[in-house]
C-alpha cells in the first residue's frame, strides 16, 4: 500500500503503468471493487456488488468511489453495471479534486463512459475544484463529440471556472480556435 492506503495495483493505473498493474492483477489475490472497476472487470464488480451492494458508495483510501474509478480508468460497461446497482452518479470524491464521475471520464477523454452517466442523471454542469465543469475539460482536449453530448444533455458553455474562464477560453488554451468560436468565444 502507498502511504494513503492506495493499492500498488491501482497506483500502478494511476501513474499509466497498465501493464504493471495487470502483472498485480495475475499475481496477487481477487480484487477489490475498485481495482476491479479500475481495470473494467466489470463481472467482477457485479459478483462483489451482488454480495455486498455497499460497494456502490465504499469510498477507496484516497475518497473515490468505484464509479469514478471506472469513469477514469475502466470503461462504459463497468460504468453502467456500477449505475444499475446502485452508485451514485453525482458523487462527489471526498478529496481535493472534489470531482463526481462525469469529471472523471471527461478527463479521461472517455466519451462513451460521459454518454452513460449523463444517460443516468449526471449533471452536465456540475463544478469540481476550481469550477470546473467537464465542458472546460472538453473544450480543452478539442473533443467535439463530448462537447456536443455534453451541450445535447443540457451543459452551459457560458459558465466560468473560478478564475473567470469559460469553456471557450479552455478550447482557446488547447490550440482548438474553431471549437472556441462554436462555444461563443
């Protein structure tokens, strides 16, 4: 375990060392609910979910929950079997990224994991550190597809982060000109 109770496995991930981790994976013990919706094991998920349905909402040593982790790391499959048992698509992590899954597959550029959860309710506009909503990180990655799903489910290009910036300034930072002016900016 790292010093915060993370496990190598998921540390691995963390730091883009994939094969590392799934060395972890064949070597070590079952995994958890979030190593599992780390790596998109998502039958794995289901079994522990189906024998402890608290899974949903646990909270792993550094405050996320296995839907963000699956939002981040795994894939819509897992995401959605997480969504239909239980979790919480607006749960916000309880570390200082404050981020709910929708921020994470937004940064993780995972568009059909973004589909899933606002398929399920997530808030298109929901603010994590800073202000931050997942447009911003769209907008900054260039990825037109998300910005349209995110604008389809409701999302406000004109809202600014906390130092004033608004999606279109993001796409701006990121060298996407043509995204910025279909934001407004």
């Amino acid at each position: 375990m790292t010093p915060d109770g993370v496990s190598p496995l998921l540390q691995a991930l963390y730091e883009g060392r994939r094969e590392d981790a799934l060395m972890l994976r064949d070597s070590g013990g079952p995994l958890d609910v979030f190593e599992a919706a780390a790596l998109a094991e998502t039958r794995r998920v289901a079994e522990l979910l189906g024998a402890d349905p608290s899974l949903a909402e646990a909270r792993s040593p550094d405050g996320f929950t296995a839907l963000h982790l699956a939002a981040f790391l795994g894939d819509e499959e897992t995401v959605g079997e997480l969504l239909q048992r239980g979790a919480d698509a607006e749960a916000i992590a309880h570390n200082p990224m404050e981020v709910r899954p929708l921020h994470s597959a937004a940064a993780a550029r995972a568009l059909p994991s973004v589909v899933v959860l606002l398929d399920h309710g997530a808030d298109p506009d929901a603010r994590q550190q800073r202000g931050i909503t997942a447009l911003h990180a769209a907008a900054l990655h260039g990825d037109s597809e998300m910005v349209a799903a995110l604008m389809d489910a409701g999302a406000n290009p004109l809202l600014a982060d906390e130092d004033g910036s608004m999606p279109a300034a993001y796409a701006r930072r990121g060298g996407h000109d043509d995204l910025a002016r279909e934001l407004g900016g």
